[in-house]
C-alpha cells in the first residue's frame, strides 16, 4: 500500500482545459485520460488524498466517476466541493471527508494536507512537507514559490510546500508518490544548476 496525492482534477469543468492550459482538446478527453492515468498508477488498496476541486460535474456523473477511480480515497475540500458534500453517495464514496490534515510518516516527519497553501505550516522547522492545490498555475503559484524562495534563501528555513494540482508538470494529471514528486523537484534542482 502506498500514498497518493493530487489536488485540482476539475473534472467536467471546461474552462479548466483554457485556463490551465491542459493539453486536451475536450473536456470528455480530459476526463477519461485522468480516469486512466489514475487506474495506471493507482491499486487498489493504495490510499489517495484528494486535495479539493473534484468535480464540476453534477452528483450523478461525479459520484460515477469517483467510483470507477481506484484506491481507497480520502478528500480533502477545496472551494469547489461544497455543493457536491450534500450529496450523501457522494459523501459514502471517501472514508474521510476534512478540510486539514496531519498525515504522521515512519521516520517522525509528516505531511499537512490542504486545498490552500500554508507557507508556515505545522512542523515545516522540523522536515515535514506540506502539499496543496487551489492555485493552480497562477500567479498565487508564483507568489507561493517566492514565499519558499525567500524562506529557505534569505532565512535558511526549510519550507518543504508542493503543489498537486494536476495540471503542475511533475504531476502530470495523475495521483503521485510523495517520493515521486520529491524526486521530480531533485532532478529539477539538479538540472538548473547543470543549465
């Protein structure tokens, strides 16, 4: 069994494909790539958290998809999610339902999981990540980065934060591997001191 995180699937919302710019050329497209993306990845048993956005789809179609994705799902609610909550199959679909949370890891550091970004989140002194969404690529993302730039720069502080969404590069529309998207940031970081 192993974790995964993704945030921002959207899935049904066609404004995404434009602002985000997501390499589709229909929402239906979309969907299905990320259906089959995550079914690749993901087993069964591993467990997923979704770190908010979902679906813009109704309930009926939401609730189809969700239960066609493999792994035992946890969400963790974005801005977008809300009206779907009122749905109670929908609600049956996660085993956990929150708006924060302390994931704790073997070796005495940890995750915290949210829809926003938290740059001073819970025990970042201490090795913990923190993952996230909402900001897409944007210039909140930008900001974000900046915020980590100056952090572990001008104050020697770790700030440990990645964005999930799935359209960010190392993610890639497909529920990643905390090892997984640390890894894709060290071949990063190695080639821009190469370049």
């Amino acid at each position: 069994m192993a974790y995964f995180f993704i945030a921002d699937t959207h899935f049904g919302h066609e404004n995404a494909l434009a602002f985000d710019n997501r390499p589709f050329r229909t929402i239906e497209e979309h969907d299905k790539a990320l259906i089959e993306n995550w079914n690749n990845a993901v087993s069964r048993n591993d467990e997923v958290f979704i770190l908010g956005d979902i679906s813009w789809h109704n309930a009926t179609r939401t609730n189809e998809i969700v239960s066609s994705l493999n792994g035992v799902k946890h969400l963790i609610v974005g801005n977008h999610d809300k009206k779907l909550l009122k749905n109670r199959e929908f609600q049956s679909l996660f085993i956990e339902i929150t708006d924060y949370k302390e994931l704790s890891l073997s070796d005495k550091k940890g995750i915290v999981l949210s829809h926003y970004p938290i740059p001073c989140f819970n025990h970042h002194y201490y090795g913990w990540y923190h993952l996230y969404g909402h900001v897409h690529i944007s210039f909140e993302w930008n900001m974000m980065e900046r915020v980590k730039y100056e952090m572990e720069t001008l104050y020697d502080k770790p700030c440990r934060m990645y964005n999930c969404g799935a359209m960010i590069d190392y993610i890639g529309y497909t529920p990643r591997t905390l090892g997984e998207i640390l890894a894709s940031q060290e071949a990063a970081r190695q080639a821009w001191q190469e370049g």
